[in-house]
C-alpha cells in the first residue's frame, strides 16, 4: 500500500518562497512518476508539476513554470516555490501514478494521494 504525506506548508508574502515535501511510503514508490496538484476554494483541482520515476523528465504548468522547481529523491519529492504570487494560494496535493509512460497532467490519472498541505500567500 502507497502512502503520501506532505508538509512544509504555510503562510508567505508575496514574492516569498516556500519548499513543499512529499514522503512516499511504500514498497515500489520509487519506480512511479509523481505529480503536484493544488486546489483553491470554488476551483477544480489543477495540475502543478510532474517528475518520472527516475527524476529525468519534469513538466510544469505554464502558471508556475520559470519559478517552481520539481525534484526527487526517492522515496521522496519536492516542490521549490519561489516568487510566490497570491493566486498560488491552494491546498497543495503530491500524487503518484502507477501506470509506465509519459507523464500525466489530469489528476484523475493518479491512483495515490496525500492528504494536502495549505500554502497561503499575502498580497
């Protein structure tokens, strides 16, 4: 059984930066690609970033491209946020997807999650 934890949530100015963990547990975690998706109040879950098994091939959405960076060190993934902007505000999922292949954007292609870390960001 797959377990996903994060943490390293919080409240940050604007402009600010903050690294958000995910502990993976479980026997084969480190051989799945692995995501991040958040969720604001009123919207749907959205895709941040997602890195391959082996941390070679990463994809962001084009809100956060240039200043989030996604890495791993199995059994662990993390999510570098910097110049934080208020519209980054959400609860923040780590996802992981068991099926081999390209890298997913839809959370409904993952078959694990965590149970999410708040970040907020001031204006």
């Amino acid at each position: 059984q797959v377990q996903l934890v994060e943490s390293g949530g919080g409240l940050v100015q604007a402009g600010g930066s903050l690294r958000l963990s995910c502990a993976a547990s479980g026997r084969t975690v480190s051989i799945y690609d692995m995501g991040w998706f958040r969720q604001a109040p009123g919207k749907e879950r959205e895709f941040v970033a997602a890195i391959s098994w082996n941390g070679v091939g990463r994809r962001y959405a084009d809100s956060v491209k240039g200043r989030f960076t996604i890495s791993r060190d199995n059994p662990n993934m993390y999510l570098q946020m910097d110049s934080l902007k208020p519209e980054d505000t959400a609860v923040y999922y780590c996802a992981l997807d068991k099926r081999v292949g390209e890298l997913r954007l839809r959370a409904d292609e993952y078959d694990y999650w965590g149970q999410g870390t708040q970040v907020t960001v001031s204006s």
